[in-house]
C-alpha cells in the first residue's frame, strides 16, 4: 500500500532539533520505516495563486517529507482562528475560551481544501491517506469531492468532548457530519470514542451500531487506537544522554537535591497553574521538603498569537516568581522554570534524572510525555510517575500515582509520597507501566490503525485517473517519484 500521512505539523527527522508536541515526535520513526510519504506545512505561507500548491520535498529515512505552504490568506484564521481558537478549546472542555468567527470558519475550510488538492499529487494506485489530528476535520470530505475513493482513515490525537462541548463550536453539525468521509475514525480512549459515536446517534439522528454509523458517505467506523511510543528506542536515547553536557550540568547543580520535573507546551489544558500551586502547598505544609526537592518545568512556548496563551503565559511567569520568591534561598531556586524547547536526545537525559515526573493536564488526549518518562526509567533505581487521572495515558498507566488535577492539597500530597517512596514499590510499579509500553507501541498503533483501515473502507479501491499537475516540479530523484 502507498501511504500518505497528513498532518498540520511534521518533523524533519533531525534529533538534535527541539520538537513540538506529541504527535511530530510519535509519527517521525513510523514514517521513516514505513517509507509512507508525509504531508504536512512547512510553517511559511505564500501569497497568490491557490490552485497551485507548492511542495518542498525530502527523504525521510525509507519515506519522504512533503512541506507545504499555506495559503497567507487564510492561514490565520484556519491555525490561530478556527483550528486553535474553536476546535482546540472545545477538544479540551474549555467551551468558555472558544472565539471564532464565520471568516475563521471559512479559512478553516479553505486550507482543508487546499490541502486536498494538494494531496492529489501522491495519489497512486493502492493508495490510502491517512489524516492526522483536528486541524483538517473536513479533509476527507475535500477528498471525496475531488474525486477520491481510496481508504482514508483520521487520527485524533486530542480527546473528543462531551456533546454539549462540542455542540459550541460554531458550524460544529456541518463539520462532523464533514468527517463521517472518512473510512475510519481513530480516537485515544473509550470516551472520546462514545462521546462521538452519541453525537451522531443524538445529534446527527444517525445509525450506530458496533462502532460503526451509516451516512450519506456510507459506513465510517469509529474505534480507539492509543498511541504508543518506542519504549526500547526511548530508553536507550535515555541512557546515551547521560552524557550530554545538558544532562550533565544538570546532575552536577543538584548536590544531591531530588528533582521533580514537568515538559509541557504552554497550553492551559496542561494544567501548568495547578501543578505549581501543588508545589507551593507542598512547601509550605512541608517545609522539611525545602532545599530537598526542586522542580524543573520547562514550558515551551505555544500559540502565542493567540490571547488566552498570552494571558497563560504572564499568569504562570508571575506565580513561579511568587513561590520562587516566597521559598527560594541565597542559593537555592525551588522552580526553575524554561520556556523553550529541547530535543528528544537531550529531554530523555532530563527524565532520567528526574526522581519525579509530574504529568498533570486538566484533559489531554494521551499525553506521552508520561510515557517516555517511564521509558527513560534507570530500571534499577526507577522515578514515580504523578500523572492526571484525565490524561489519556492514565488508562493504561494505572500503575503510575494518579492524582486529579483540580485538587491542588491532593497532588501537593501525592508528589509528597513519590518522593518518599521506597525502592521495591518504584520498581514494582514502573515494571508494570513498562509491561503496558512495550505491548502498546508505536509500531503496534501504526499497524493496527492501517489493518483497520483496509478492512473498514467502504467504497472499494477504485482509482481514478491521475490529475493533473498541480504545482511545479522540482529537481531530485525523490521529488520525481511523486510527480
Ligand atoms: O495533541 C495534539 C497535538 O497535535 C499535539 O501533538 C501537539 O502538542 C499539538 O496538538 C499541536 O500543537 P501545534 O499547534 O504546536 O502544532
């Protein structure tokens, strides 16, 4: 099967990059074995004539990386707009930070559109796309109107809400009845799987029965599929980076102090505020805890165009500097607190280090930044993973300590107990969390997501005839295969 993987985000496959977000650093090694071909934006836009997409093309280890610009008209309105001011806050709960307007709505639509024409140019014979995450809901519905009718399967990353979420997402009906063009739709957990599957019963008016509804597109199944990550791969980049002079510095500053750390965007579904008005209480109920722990939280800036992560942004920067000031020393920082990014070489040198990985989202679709700290694990002497019982991961990581991240004297406690447990009980527990990662792997979710997909098309394989050519050729054997 030729496989075409899309997403907003893609990565270039260079480990001492600093990478964003979950899904670019999840989708890298599957792609570079799996010799799919990925799609994605290239993070510029360009002006004028939209009917001709431009791609950039590289080898990505057996695969290739395709970059597109966006078109410059509608790409505010489709990323900072509708995908990251409408889908984004309802995804995760939040309906009372959702700001859109009809042009975002628009511009949303366009870009999908303009990515499915673009993708005409890797359609082959025995061809499957594969549409990743919420900025192109509407994609396999473009699809279909040009004329595809290979499988096409989507992947939601984030989790699905609650129907009366999601029903205040303007044009939310338009939209969802949009996705049921796709052949099979992915979620995280069990939830968001019901919670679609009674939109379209309640809502829609549709039928549903085992996970499949039945629409003008025909039969869409709907499952769950939670990604994993290369736990092996994970573990040995973990020990490699030891030596890392990051890594290294790191050890030498602590003398001995325990480390507690977090690695998040800086979104407010990751429930920065919280996590460190837990720390605070903790300090404070405990001070025997002063100058015994600290916490690393690295935060890396996010959407920052956008008001509400702006707001974020000053919120947390003016309470780290509050608990920093109110139980720092001459010489010793409770919070040390970095907005940017680093790259997965050195953050697996980082978690390693860390006696405590605190994993705390007030709604995260998996979350695997919980599941590489367990990766990054010395088996010997294990951390303790705090993790949020709303996190998609806390379904499989139920060996972790779980904690609601809304109870802020809870998780102070919590972190409290990890940091005093004893050795037998880490390593019990986080043999049991590894057990789940090496059954739960990238790999695994790649290959059941692709057998589900062949075997849940609907409208058969037909091919139609190849389209024309819609952007300029560019030099290089592989760019020429997809020309
Ligand atoms: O949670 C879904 C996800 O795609 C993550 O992988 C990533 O953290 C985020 O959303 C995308 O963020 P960005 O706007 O930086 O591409």
């Amino acid at each position: 099967m030729n496989l075409v993987v899309v997403s907003n985000r893609v990565a270039r496959g260079k480990p001492n990059e600093p990478m964003t977000g979950g899904l670019a650093a999840a989708l890298l090694p599957v792609v570079e074995k799996t010799g799919a071909i990925w799609v994605g934006s290239s993070g510029r836009v360009r002006d004028g004539n939209l009917k001709e997409p431009f791609a950039e093309v590289e080898a990505l280890g057996a695969g290739a990386l395709a970059m597109l610009d966006l078109p410059a008209a509608h790409y505010g309105g489709y990323y900072e707009g509708f995908a990251n001011s409408a889908l984004w806050p309802a995804l995760h709960s939040r309906a009372d930070l959702i700001r859109a307007s009809q042009e975002d709505y628009a511009s949303y639509r366009a870009v999908n559109a303009f990515m499915a024409r673009a993708l005409l140019r890797f359609r082959k014979p025995d061809c499957a796309f594969w549409i990743q995450d919420y900025h192109f809901l509407a994609l396999g519905a473009e699809l279909r109107d040009l004329g595809v009718r290979c499988p096409i399967g989507f992947f939601l990353h984030t989790p699905w809400p609650a129907r009366a979420v999601i029903g205040g997402v303007p044009n939310h009906r338009e939209l969802i009845e949009a996705m049921l063009a796709y052949d099979l739709i992915g979620f995280q957990t069990e939830e968001d799987c019901e919670n679609f599957l009674g939109y379209a019963r309640c809502d829609l008016g549709l039928a549903v029965h085992d996970g499949f509804i039945t629409s003008q597109f025909g039969r869409t199944r709907a499952a769950v599929f939670p990604i994993g990550i290369d736990p092996e791969r994970f573990a040995q980049q973990a020990t490699k980076a030891m030596t890392h002079p990051d890594v290294s510095r790191l050890r030498r500053s602590l003398n001995g102090e325990k480390l507690a750390i977090g690695v998040d965007r800086l979104d407010y579904s990751k429930g920065l505020i919280n996590r460190i008005k837990a720390f605070d209480r903790m300090w404070t109920v405990q001070p025997n805890l002063k100058r015994s722990v600290s916490l690393l939280q690295i935060a890396t800036p996010s959407r920052g165009a956008i008001e509400a992560y702006g707001n974020l942004q000053s919120e947390l920067a003016k309470l780290v500097t509050d608990v920093n000031g109110v139980h720092g020393e001459v010489d010793w920082t409770p919070i040390r607190y970095l907005n940017k990014g680093f790259s997965q070489a050195v953050l697996a040198g980082l978690y390693r280090t860390a006696q405590v990985g605190v994993v705390t989202p007030l709604q995260d679709g998996m979350n695997l930044v919980a599941k590489e700290y367990v990766a990054a694990q010395n088996p010997a002497d294990p951390g303790v993973l705090v993790l949020s019982k709303f996190a998609g991961a806390a379904n499989e990581l139920d060996a972790a300590l779980l904690v609601n991240p809304h109870d802020i004297d809870g998780m102070a406690r919590t972190i409290a107990t990890a940091l005093a447990m004893p050795q037998a009980e880490r390593q019990m527990r986080w043999e049991a969390m590894m057990a789940k990662l090496r059954t739960g792997t990238i790999q695994q979710w790649f290959a059941d997501f692709i057998e589900a997909l062949q075997d849940a098309q609907h409208s058969g394989d037909s091919m139609l005839p190849e389209p024309p050519t819609l952007w300029p050729r560019r030099a290089g054997d592989l760019a020429a295969r997809y020309h």
